[in-house]
C-alpha cells in the first residue's frame, strides 16, 4: 500500500519532471524526490541529452545543502536506467549513495533497462516499490514510451477550423481563424515536440516558418517537410535557420512517371528534380528519400525513420491532404483541435478523406479534454483504445487512507 505521504512526494517528483518538457529530448522528462526523516532534502530533474539524469541531480542537491542521502527514500517518475550511455547507470548511484528505498511510478519501457534497473536496486538490498501514479508518469513520456514501444513517436495532428470545419476561405486565406491565446497555445504544443511536420502544398501556399514563437525554450524542434517531388523553392522559410528534414519519394521513374510521358520528357524531369535537390542541400537540407509503391512518401515508414532518429513527440500542421493520408495510414494517435465561434460557409475543410460507407464504420475517438483557450475551444481527442484508456487502478485505490493546420 503507497501512503498519502508517498503519493505526495511523486506528485512533487512529477512536477519537476515536468519542468523538463521542452528540453529533455531524445531522453524522458523524470523527477526525483529524495525524503529523509519525513523532509525532503533533494531534488532534481533529467538535464539536457549528456548532463546529469534527476537522481544525480537530487543527490547533488542533497549534498549540497549538507545533507547524506544514506538512508533515504528516492521517489523517481521512472525506473533509474541501469546502463552505461552518454552517463553512468542512475540505479548504481543510488546504490552508492546508500538509500534504503526507492520508489518508481513505471518500469522503463527501454528494452535496455525494462526491470533491470529495479533488479540492481533489489539486489543491493534496497526496498522497492513501482507504479505509484504510473499513468500520470506515462503521459508525461507519452512519446518516449512510443518509441521504446513501437519504434516511432507519438503523432499529434494539429488543426484550427471554424465552428462548421473549415481551415481556410475557399481562396486559402487562414490568418487568422483562431485568436491569439490560441495560436500562444499551439506554439507551447510545438516546443514540447520533438519535430514538427508539414507538407509541400502547405510550404509553398503559406510559407511557413514551422518553428517555436513567444514560448521560453532553449531549443527549436527538427522541421521535417514531406515534399514527394521537392517542390519547394529553395527560398522558403523553412530552409532558415537549423537545417529541416525533407522526405521525398525520389526522382521519376517508370512507376510513378506520368501516363504518355516519353523518354526526352523523362529525362528533362530527371534532370530538373536533381537540380531541385541540389539547390535545397545547399540551403542545408537533409534529403531522404522514403517512396512507397504508388511513387509516393511512404508514411508508415517515415515514423519508423523518425523513431530511430530519436524523435519521440512529432506535432503535424499540415493541410486537408497530408492530415488525411495520415489519418488513414494509422499515423495519428493524437487530434489538437482549436475551434473558434466562427462559420465560413466554404472553404477548405479539416481532412480528405474518404467518406465510411455506413455510420458504424467512422472512425471513432476519445475527448480527452475540452477547454477554452481565449476567444476558442481546445479538443484534444485520441483513437478509441489508446493510451487514454489504460487501468487506473494503481493511482487511486492504492492507498492507505492511515499513512501520512492552418494557423502558423
């Protein structure tokens, strides 16, 4: 049983985590709490990639208020990692600096730590105990875990409409459909990202900058820009500033040439996309080419490319076509809506898609939540049986009631 006490210091311990949610990437956010004789004598939280994890950081915290961490309880919001990478295994140290107890809210989902880190800790003699507010510990990572999981990140489409759907008047003007406490919103959204994706209709229409404005981060996400036949003109804005990812489907080939095209045409496209490609590499770009059999980018493949590059939140704001063939390629775990006490008539609406054949065959989501941010209302939905829906048992009844897309 976790006492009123244990859940008071991991919910102190997740607060900290959380002042990690701009910087931490590729690594999870986690805090430490370390309790001695009913005070708390440190504190820490995970530094950026190569600096101190938030056990280090809470017994140095410790330590330097004067106070031994020998004989105290650690509260961490995830397994201390138990090997060697860019710093030395946390459940060693822990081991080291002599605590009695150590108290986890979830296993690591690594496969490189997964239970080994409590094993060390057990093994040394040291009392633990795991999945005190595990869930709240997994939305914090909620990309992290992702990764570890299934090889790519966490996908969180971004949308702002107005009240009857549309993004945009039908002669593409979006600026602004959302008010300004919206859009501030959207951009704390983007910085918790680890990239953020668009597509080349959206590039080249709005131009976009695709990076984080008026929020306090120390870091830019990765901009990664689906673009099949490198439309882009090398004078767009994504290209400023931190080179961007563009994936493309290649150069034309028989599959996906064009029907009637003859060889001389062919070879004058061949020739144009290479030029094309050379003049965004030396803009800095970095090219991939990802084509699936239909001569296009292959979605599902590029999440697998971004999870090995470390990306474990990606935030799309994209248009109705990329968001749709996302939608139908399972990519999207996540909808961010933004609606605002507008009607437009026409325009460009939310997502293409094809319409379900009957109403039972729609795609159903989950509110997570719904807030009024401004002058407009935030939905934030999910795939019916995703994440939202895991067993809660262990947050609350574990307890021992005696213990003490177009707004850019």
């Amino acid at each position: 049983m976790f006492s009123n006490a244990d859940f008071a210091y991991m919910q102190r311990a997740l607060a900290l985590a959380e002042r990690g949610l701009f910087t931490t990437t590729p690594n999870p956010r986690v805090g430490c709490v370390l309790v001695k004789d009913g005070n708390i004598i440190g504190e820490g939280f995970t530094q950026p990639v190569g600096q101190d994890h938030a056990e280090v950081q809470a017994l140095k915290d410790a330590r330097s208020r004067g106070l031994s961490p020998e004989g105290a309880t650690a509260y961490v919001t995830l397994e201390p990692c138990s090997h060697f990478g860019r710093t030395p295994p946390c459940a060693r140290t822990l081991v080291e600096a002599g605590v009695k107890r150590v108290i986890a809210a979830m296993e690591d989902p690594n496969p490189a730590v997964s239970g080994r880190g409590l094993a060390i800790l057990r093994d040394a003699g040291i009392v633990v105990r795991c999945g005190l507010l595990e869930k709240a510990a997994a939305e914090l990572n909620i990309g992290f875990v992702s990764r570890m999981t299934r090889g790519r990140p966490w996908v969180r489409l971004k949308a702002a409409a107005s009240l009857d759907g549309f993004t945009a008047l039908p002669t593409g003007e979006s600026q602004w459909i959302t008010g300004e406490a919206a859009r501030q919103d959207g951009h704390r959204w983007r910085a918790r990202a680890c990239a953020i994706l668009t597509g080349a209709g959206t590039a080249r229409q709005d131009d976009p900058q695709l990076t984080v404005r008026g929020v306090d981060t120390p870091r830019q996400p990765l901009r990664v820009l689906v673009d099949s036949r490198l439309s882009v003109p090398p004078t767009a804005r994504l290209l400023d500033g931190e080179p961007p990812l563009i994936i493309h489907a290649g150069p034309p080939t028989s599959a996906n040439r064009q029907p009637g095209s003859d060889d001389g045409n062919a070879d004058k496209s061949m020739d144009a996309f290479l030029l094309r490609a050379e003049a965004l590499q030396a803009r800095g770009a970095t090219l991939v080419s990802l084509p699936n059999d239909e001569g296009k980018v292959d979605l599902s493949a590029l999440m697998q490319l971004l999870g090995q590059r470390g990306i474990n939140e990606l935030h799309v704001e994209a248009g109705t076509k990329l968001s749709g063939s996302l939608i139908r390629e399972g990519c999207v775990d996540e909808w961010l809506m933004y609606l605002a006490p507008s009607l437009l008539g026409q325009g460009f609406g939310l997502f293409d898609m094809p319409a379900a054949d009957r109403l039972i065959d729609r795609r159903q989501l989950v509110f997570e939540s719904v807030e009024r941010i401004g002058e407009d209302i935030r939905i934030i939905a999910r795939a019916v049986g995703g994440t939202s829906e895991a067993d809660d048992s262990n947050d609350s009844n574990d307890v021992d009631p005696n213990g003490g897309a177009r707004d850019r």
